[in-house]
C-alpha cells in the first residue's frame, strides 16, 4: 500500500489500512553512518531509507548490510600459487 506517515505516495510494505504496521507505526529516518549511500530517499519530511524502516537497527551490531558506500574486506589472504609446485604437478598429470 502508499505509505501515509513520513513517506506519503511512497509504496511501503508495512502500510496497512489501520495505519503503519511497523513498530512505533512509522518508519525512522538514516542515521550518521547512512551518509553516502545510494538507497537514501529525500523527501519534504526528511531523509529516509528505501529498504529498511529503522537504519539504526541495522548499523548496531557492525556495518549495514544494505549499505551501499561500504566495501566489504575480504578476512583471508589471496592464497598465492608456486609456479614450480605447479609445473610439476602438471608434469605428473595430476591436474
């Protein structure tokens, strides 16, 4: 349904004909670490998130998995390939 509230003639999955569904029965505008990311919605009563209700619930527990103006960094190392090691194995017809 269109959203109501805060974000009137926007669709919202949480609208329902008694009035906004979600907790506290409005949606919560972007928090700080929100700045630069591409699924912010301006509009005239504020900035808003496009996927989720309360950004700062997403941000709580580490980085927004939404967010789109973070890059996610890899916990292991490239593992590296020994040329030599590997030449042999071809020779031996195991690859």
């Amino acid at each position: 349904m269109i959203c109501q509230t805060v974000k009137p003639g926007v669709e919202c999955v949480f609208m329902k004909k008694a009035g906004c569904g979600y907790n506290g029965g409005k949606c919560h505008s972007v928090v700080d670490e929100c700045t630069g990311c591409d699924r912010i919605e301006e509009l005239p009563s504020g900035q808003y998130c496009s996927v989720y209700p309360d950004p700062r619930l997403k941000w709580k527990n580490g980085t927004c998995n939404f967010a789109t103006h973070v890059k996610k960094q890899s916990d292991t190392p490239k593992a590296t390939l020994n040329a030599l090691k590997a030449s042999k194995r071809k020779a031996a017809g195991r690859m």
